[in-house]
C-alpha cells in the first residue's frame, strides 16, 4: 500500500507534530534524503513538505532555493498528490479582516509574494487537482528562543516574568496549535482534494487572552503594552476546508488550553 510522504522532517513543525505521534505510518524524510534519493517516489500517493529555505523569507524569490516547485518536478510524472503548505501572508491586506479563499491575492512582504509564487508554479507543473495548498495562520507550539509571537513571549515570560507587546492587546488574530494543525493534516492527508484552503482556528483571537492564557500556564508573570496600535487584524474563513475535508472543530476552549500547555512547559522548561 502507498502511504504519506513527509519531507522537512527536522523543521520546527514536523518535530512537534512527531513528538505527539501524528502521522506515525507516514514515511518521513530529510530534505537531503528526499534529494538524494528515488526509492521513496514509488509508494508515495501523497506528499506533504516543511522544508523551505530560510532565505525566502526574507529575499526576493530564487527558483535554485525553492525546495516545493523542485519536489513538484520530481513527481511530475506520477500520480503524487502535493500538498503545499503556504501562508496566509498571500491575502496581504484586504478590506475584510476575515480572509477567505476566493479574496486576491495582495502580498504585502517578501514571504508572501515568495509563497504565492510558489503557488503558481505548482499548479503549473502538477495542475490543481493534483495540488492542495494550505493557507496557514499563526501555528505556534512550545517553542522558545525562536523569533516567533509565541517564542518572543514564552522567551521574555521566562526571563523577565513579562511578556511585552508593541501593539493592542485588542489585536484580533487567528492561532492554530502545531499539534492541532497535525491532526487536521492527517484528515486531509488521508484523502487531498486540489484546490487552495485556509488553515487556522477561524477564531479571530484577542492577542491580550494569548498572553493571559501562557502566564497562567507559567504561574506568573504581567502583559506589558508600548503601543496600543491595532494593526494586522486577521482570521481564516474555515468553511471551505472544514466542509471538504470534515475537520472536528476548533474551538476557543481548546486554544486556551494549548495556550496554557505552552506556558506550562516554559514553566517546566526554565526549572521554575
């Protein structure tokens, strides 16, 4: 039987996602393996990548460093679905704060402009049906040190029981638990439609309950504001992809309690 693919097994994503054994009986693999090497190709159906190099987030694109439109190649003779983890970063600004697959596309940094035109080349190379594209929102884990909302926050909670904002606390975002997000990867890997569909929690969140939410999982700590600004308003209209691929739903309870989780960890992580 042909099974899952996974390439970009080391990236902070697929790590966490492997730690809670999601995903168990796909086949997972390096960059470097999956470059390496054919042997994998003749019993993939599916292949899902978390490999993408760090120098598109912040350059202009550069086909030698775009790992997806590589892979597509590899597997264009096939009958390999892809599925392509993009970004919500695509919709850039809109007039609607809640963003839906059929907005256009209005990049407004390097990263999404880069992602989008991964996205065309896809579905150039392999056709849409043979390609999903995820638009992702804010997918965040237990993840300190790293330049990231939630690591920034868990890193400064840690080290000087203070989380501190430059925006609103009123800021309204969606977030999307890495762990949450394997499960929902497993339901859509199980059987992928081609198209383009959001992946968040649909909930426009308050930034503020995030930060309240990790220090009660810490135990301590205070939310520091040094601008109430309110700027990058989002959350992903779920429907379409909720509807195709019969995902439970994510509900407010269950962010809190990953939120928490987080916090906790940080708790346990700096010997508190």
């Amino acid at each position: 039987m042909k099974h899952v693919t996974v390439i970009g097994k080391n990236s902070f994503m697929a790590r966490l996602i492997r730690e809670k054994n999601i995903g168990k009986d796909w086949l997972w693999l390096s960059h470097n393996e999956a470059m390496d090497s054919d042997e994998w190709l003749d019993n993939t159906r599916c292949v899902i990548n978390f490999s993408y190099a760090p120098d598109l987030r912040k350059n202009k694109y550069n086909a030698a460093l775009d790992i997806d439109t590589k892979l597509a190649k590899r597997i264009q003779a096939s009958d390999i679905h892809y599925i392509m983890l993009s970004s919500r970063m695509v919709y850039g600004t809109q007039d609607t704060p809640l963003l839906t697959e059929s907005l256009t596309p209005n990049p407004q940094n390097i990263y999404g402009a880069n992602k989008h035109q991964i996205e065309q080349n896809l579905i150039e190379i392999l056709g849409q049906p043979r390609v999903t594209i995820l638009r992702l929102s804010n997918v965040f884990g237990f993840e300190p040190n790293r330049a990231s909302f939630f690591g920034m926050a868990l890193t400064k909670l840690a080290q000087e029981n203070c989380i501190t904002y430059d925006m609103s606390p009123f800021t309204k975002r969606d977030f999307l638990s890495t762990w949450r997000f394997g499960q929902d990867l497993e339901y859509i890997a199980q059987r992928p439609t081609g198209g383009i569909f959001n992946l968040g929690s649909g909930i426009g969140l308050e930034t503020g309950r995030i930060a309240q939410w990790l220090i009660d999982g810490y135990g301590k700590g205070s939310l520091l504001i040094k601008d109430m600004s309110i700027r990058d308003i989002f959350w992903l209209n779920m429907q379409k992809t909720r509807d195709c691929f019969r995902l439970p739903d994510y509900t407010l309870h269950d962010l809190q309690q990953d939120c928490t989780l987080c916090g906790t960890l940080m708790k346990d992580y700096h010997g508190e």
